[in-house]
C-alpha cells in the first residue's frame, strides 16, 4: 500500500473525454479473457497484455495498472436454452450466440515487480477508488466500432393507411384456399389492400420465399399496401403490413376498415404464417453460424500460423478479404511480421499506439500470422460436449480499421465499400507511412509500369507512360467458351418467363470467360477519335495500343464487371476461368522501335496540351460530369484511358479518386 501511495503522482482520475481501452490490448489482440487478463495504464488508460505491459512501464515509467481478468464459467449440461422473445443481438431478450459467461475479478497492479492489491478495498486510496470506478463504468473507447447489433425497429405508421383507395370490383376473399393470382404457390400470399389481388411474397436469397409477383403487381400498379394473409387474427396489431413505396413493414390503424372491404370477418381467422419478423427470428434462431457456407456446404476449419480469420466489424468484409490477400504476400509479411517485432513496433511508436499505422500493421499482421490465436473456439471455451468442428474465434481489427479509416470519409462508417477502392486508399496510406525509409516499403511489390503507344495516320507515334498498382480489364463476354449451355440457358429462361415461372439458382448458367481472353483486351489495338495529332496540327484517328514496362511481384487484376447501357450501369454475372500458370510475356513494352518517329513537339501558342497526348472527348467528359464528377477530373479521366469510352474513363476516375495528382 505504501507502494502505491508513493506512485499516486501517476494515477489520474479519467474525463469524460478521454478514451478508455479495456477490451483488448493496444499491441496484441490480447483480451480481458486472455489467460494473463489485460492491465489498464491509469495514468494514459492504454490497455496491454501481460507480457506487454512490461514494454509500457520500460518506455513512460508509469507503475500503476487496473488488472482485469475474466474467467469463463461453468455452464450445467441440464441448462435449459432461452427462446428468444427479441429480434436483437447481445440485449435482454435477444440473441446470446451461446456465448459463455465469464466471472470478472479485478485488481490493482503495480510494476515493475506486478505487486497485486485487491479491489474493492477500503484501505485504498480514495483516488485510486475513484479512478478504478471511472474506468469500470466508462464505455471503452472499442466500443466506437461496435459489432454488429441489431433490432428490429418499431412499425411506424403507414402514410398510405388513411387515404388508401380501395377499387370496388366485387372482389371478395374467402376465408381458406389462398393462390397466387400469377402461380401456383399457396403460402407466403400477400393480399392487395386496394384491387384485393393476391400474389407471392419475394424470393429469398436463399431460393425460398415466393416469385416476386406481389412486388411486381406494385411496381405496374403503385397500389402502396399488402397485408400476408395467414398473419391476420382477432390482434390486428400483430398482422404483417408491407408498405411498397416506404419500403417497410408498417402500422395500419385502419386495418380491419381495408379487410372488411373485401369481405375478410378478422375476429375468426387463425394464425398460419409467420410474419415477416418473426422468419427472420427463425431463421436466425436455427441458422448454424459454425457452417461456412461455400454453395451451402460443410467447409472444415482451418487452424494455425497463416490461418486466423477476421471478425466482421460490421460490413468489413472488403477490409478482411483485402488484408487476407496483403498479409499472404512476402513483402507486407516480411515488412510487418518476420523483420518487425511487436516490441520495437512500439518502442517506436508516439505515445498513442492506436494511433500508429506502422503498429496497428505490425499488430495485425502478427495477429494473422503468428497462429496464436488460430485455435479453436472449443478449445478455449472448452465445450467438451460439442460434436461438430468449432470455428476459431478470430481477431478484431478494430484499432487497424480506426487508423487505415482515420483521413476517409467513407471508411470510417460502418456503411459497405467497394474492396478495390479501399484497396488503393490502403496503399496509399502505408507508401505514405513508409515514406522515411522507402526501401521498407512493401507497396513497391504491387507497383508497375504501363506504357501506352499511339499511332496517328502521319504514321508518327507517340509513348505515355504511367505508374499503377493495379490492371484494369475488359471481360469480353463473346470469348465465352460455354456458348451452346448459355443458348440452352437463355431458350429455357425464355420459356419459363412465358409461362410466369423464373429459373431456380440450379439452373442458372452464367458465361464462363478465360482470363487469357481477358488479359488480351488490354493489349489489343483500339481505335481512338478525335485524336489531337501534332505533326497534322488537326484531329484525327489514331491506334493505340498497351503494354507492360515493368512487372510486378504481385499482379493485381480489376474485373470491369460493370458495363453502362445508356445511362444505366450493369453488372455482369460472368465466371473468370483463372489457370494456375499465367504467361503474360506477351503483354511486355518494347518502347520506341527502330524505323519510328516521335510526333514532334507542340508549337508554342498552337495548342495548350501535352505533346502526344489526345485532348479529352467531350462527348465522354460531359457525360460523366452529368453523373456527378468533378468536371476536371473528368477530363483527366478521358485523356489517361485515350477517349476509350464512358465505360473505360469512369473505371479510371473511380480507381484514382484517392490519388494526390488527380488535380
């Protein structure tokens, strides 16, 4: 105790402003349930693990630590399991996951020599009690990226309900023998509150649910509300009403006005469907959340170094899937695993490690890479019982999503994100980052160099050259090596479509292009318009064609799944054939040959663009400036992809939007 008083200097009573971590460890992945628990700084209220925590006192001096250790409990074999009464995560009523419970003892420490004082105590300083209890009560600053929870919302009132018209055409419903007015499905039936149609409810992801035809019927129609039959009793407050136009379910007050309409006496109808709540309640309550679904099958789990999945944060699953493939890479594993160490990481870092890119990177990779939490959930939580194969838990990569997010309006939401964009901003961040001592940089194994060549009917030819980190490519449906299946596909899609039927996900038969073919499309001539030749001094047609520089060590490849017909962007449904060898020799620059010449230089006060370069279509320009782009990024965007085309220009600016020259 004495100890302890003569170290009060360093213990500080915690702001509401300040941020609390005591979750997980600032340099490791770590946790209170961790077998040596979680020591919190009470001076900078950083949390560290046991054998971190050492590092913390050798680099501010500071002696005093809160101690938490969570100690999972017994669970009885004989305990009954709660049904769930909540469409909720993690609250009172809801959802536990099975989660076991976990018994918290908590304690002071003081280092170097771990001197352990217990709490609560009396005989503790009442600056000490009021620090303790400040940071117990506090919400930890991980909390800032909550896991997933979720609720279901209370039904607001329909604005449709009040002035709903309601069609007159003798209309009446019987009280049992429901159809689909356009199948023949008998359940998941949705009656129209103003023609009295009834139609199939939507189909699922999963193929169940209906064929669409209630929401089509709105889409030809704008008749706003449906009622699913099967849900309506004596308590209309429970009966499941969908409103089109709002998108939700919704509140009736004016219910059993709009079902007497149609002859429908509610006060002795039975409940024969579930509604729209309480399937999600089911399916959620029985889905097996151990399977990995790979076309609905038993995947078995993989555990050790190189094998540790990501928690899901909540939408960031384009972040794991990034940072799974970077840390499967010699460079960043080198880089932030076998050449740096989580101690010199920190020693290293500011005073705030969260903070820190170079350590969030060292964190994680360690985290992915060392197997020391690839183990699985049963052994740790010890389910003797279990007889199915037991995930691993994973990591969180919360700290590493807070700093790679930090300087991104978008990343730094909970909301869901294009994977090649955060991709780009990723490396953009770590070149920056490393840019002190650029022969650490890992990023440079992605970097290559593209050299396009333009041939103008002068028959002179010009060369621009540019850097990227990533190959942009058509995917030439025509080179689909599956034809005579897509023409069965489409004949038979044809035919079910008249008969009102769709095909099942069984049946589906998508084009199946080689990457070859695709990788050809880059190299391949293509004609350029209105292309601005100097040794002409006027516009005119050239041929450009693309080749390679340099090769990377990692060649990143960019599927251009979306298309635009019109105005409207498509996505394509199309399967890559990917071999397992790829010789792309082929697609290698030779730069200026002999025999060629340069287009020459512009003449001052000719023309106000770069030599060579085509000056940026109009046609292209506006188009994508109507869809909302920076007017000058827009005519960057024709000028590097050579007026290629809307399609072409919008892939680049989406793909450099991040880069500091976009200017």
């Amino acid at each position: 105790m004495e100890l302890l008083r003569s170290n009060l200097s360093r213990v500080r009573i915690p702001e509401p402003t300040n941020r609390i971590y005591k979750q997980e460890c600032c340099i490791s992945f770590d946790s209170p349930k961790s077998e040596g628990g979680l020591f919190i700084d009470m001076n900078t209220f950083l949390a560290f693990s046991k054998e971190c925590v050492i590092w913390n006192y050798e680099k501010t001096r500071n002696p005093v630590y809160l101690h938490i250790k969570q100690t999972k409990k017994s669970i009885p074999e004989d305990r009954p399991l709660k049904k769930p009464t909540r469409l909720a995560i993690g609250l009172d009523g809801g959802f536990d996951n099975n989660e076991p419970e976990y018994e918290e003892t908590v304690s002071i420490v003081i280092l170097p020599d771990f001197v352990s004082l217990p709490f609560p105590s009396v005989e503790l300083p009442e600056k000490v009690r009021l620090a303790v209890d400040a940071i117990l009560l506090a919400d930890g600053a991980e909390r800032k990226e909550q896991l997933a929870s979720w609720i279901a919302d209370k039904k607001q009132v329909s604005a449709f309900a009040t002035n709903l018209q309601q069609i007159d055409d003798g209309v009446v419903i019987p009280r049992s023998g429901w159809k689909c007015c356009k199948c023949d499905k008998t359940d998941n039936l949705w009656l129209n509150l103003t023609d009295g149609m009834i139609f199939c409810g939507r189909k699922n992801w999963d193929g169940s649910g209906g064929n669409n035809h209630a929401v089509e019927h709105y889409k030809e129609t704008n008749y706003p509300l449906a009622v699913k039959l099967g849900t309506i009793t004596a308590d209309l407050g429970a009966a499941d009403v969908f409103s089109y136009p709002e998108d939700e379910s919704v509140e009736d007050p004016l219910l059993a006005k709009h079902l007497a309409f149609f002859g429908i006496d509610f006060s002795s109808l039975q409940k024969t469907e579930l509604t729209t709540a309480e399937r999600e309640l089911d399916q959620n309550t029985n889905f097996d959340w151990n399977r990995i679904q790979e076309s609905g099958q038993e995947m078995e789990p993989l555990y050790g170094p190189g094998y540790t999945g990501l928690v899901n944060l909540g939408n960031s699953c384009y972040l794991a899937s990034i940072m799974q493939v970077v840390f499967s890479t010699q460079s960043f594993c080198s880089r932030y695993y076998k050449n740096q160490n989580l101690k010199l990481a920190f020693e290293t870092a500011p005073a705030d490690p969260t903070l820190d890119l170079n350590m969030q990177l060292t964190k994680l990779g360690h985290g992915l890479l060392s197997g020391k939490y690839s183990i699985p959930a049963e052994e740790k939580a010890d389910i003797a019982r279990s007889t199915t194969p037991i995930k691993q838990e994973g990591i969180p990569p919360r700290m590493f999503k807070a700093v790679i997010a930090a300087s991104h309006p978008e990343f730094s939401t909970m909301r869901q994100q294009d994977v090649l964009e955060f991709f780009l901003h990723f490396l953009d961040q770590v070149e920056r980052a490393n840019a002190v001592k650029p022969e650490l940089d890992p990023v440079k194994s992605f970097k290559f160099g593209i050299e396009e060549r333009l041939l103008c009917s002068s028959e002179k030819v010009a060369y621009n050259k540019r850097i990227d980190y990533i190959l942009s490519l058509n995917i030439p449906l025509h080179e689909a090596t599956n034809k005579e299946q897509l023409e069965a596909f489409l004949k038979l899609k044809a035919e079910k479509s008249l008969e009102g039927k769709e095909v099942s996900g069984d049946e589906i038969v998508r084009p199946r292009v080689p990457l070859e073919a695709c990788l050809a499309t880059f190299s391949a001539p293509e004609e350029v318009q209105d292309f601005y030749s100097t040794a002409l001094n006027a516009k005119t047609t050239a041929l450009k064609t693309a080749g390679l520089t340099s090769f990377p060590d990692y060649l990143v490849l960019h599927m251009r799944k979306f298309i635009m017909e019109g105005w409207v962007p498509k996505k394509l449904d199309v399967y890559i054939d990917v071999p397992d060898v790829i010789d792309i020799s082929h697609m290698r620059s030779n730069g200026l040959q002999a025999g060629e010449e340069l287009l020459p230089e512009e003449v001052a006060g000719v023309r106000n663009v770069e030599p060579g370069k085509p000056s940026p279509n109009e046609d292209i320009v506006s188009q994508l400036a109507a869809m909302g782009f920076n007017y000058l990024h827009c005519q960057k965007a024709a000028i590097n992809t050579a007026n290629a085309g809307v399609e072409e220009a919008m892939t680049w600016l989406l793909s450099h939007m991040e880069d500091p020259g976009i200017l």
